[in-house]
C-alpha cells in the first residue's frame, strides 16, 4: 500500500519547552517522524511551483499532472 501526501514546509517546526527546544518535522521526509533528522536538506533545490515524489531510498522525481480524484 502506498499513500501520497502532499507537504510543502522545507524545514521543521521548533517547540520550546522551557529551555529546551524540539524540532517537529514538517517536511514529511524524516524517518523518524514526527522529529526532525534533517531530511529535509534533500528539499533545499526545489523549485517552487513543482511538484516532487521521494522514495524511501532518497531518490527524488518530479511529478507532473498532480491530481487528487474525489
Ligand atoms: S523538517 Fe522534515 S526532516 Fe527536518
């Protein structure tokens, strides 16, 4: 089985909690959701307005015609 999710966010979420912070990823990249493992390095050279799919392998493809059927 396999599920799409689209994310745009390039870089993670900080929480503080009191002096300590922790970096939610927003990326959707991490493998260790839901914390950040600085994946989202991979997201530094897309370009806006495309779209892309990434394997769990890092491998990345630009997808074209992104619909959503309803
Ligand atoms: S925000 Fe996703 S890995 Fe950092």
């Amino acid at each position: 089985m396999a599920r799409l999710v689209k994310k745009e966010f390039k870089g993670p979420l900080e929480i503080k909690i009191g002096t300590k912070s922790i970096w939610i990823c927003m990326c959707g990249l991490s493998i260790n959701q839901p914390f950040c493992d600085d994946s989202h390095e991979k997201t530094a050279d897309e370009e806006d307005n495309k779209t892309y799919a990434y394997e769990k392998e890092g491998d990345r493809t630009e997808v074209k015609n992104w619909e959503v059927a309803y």
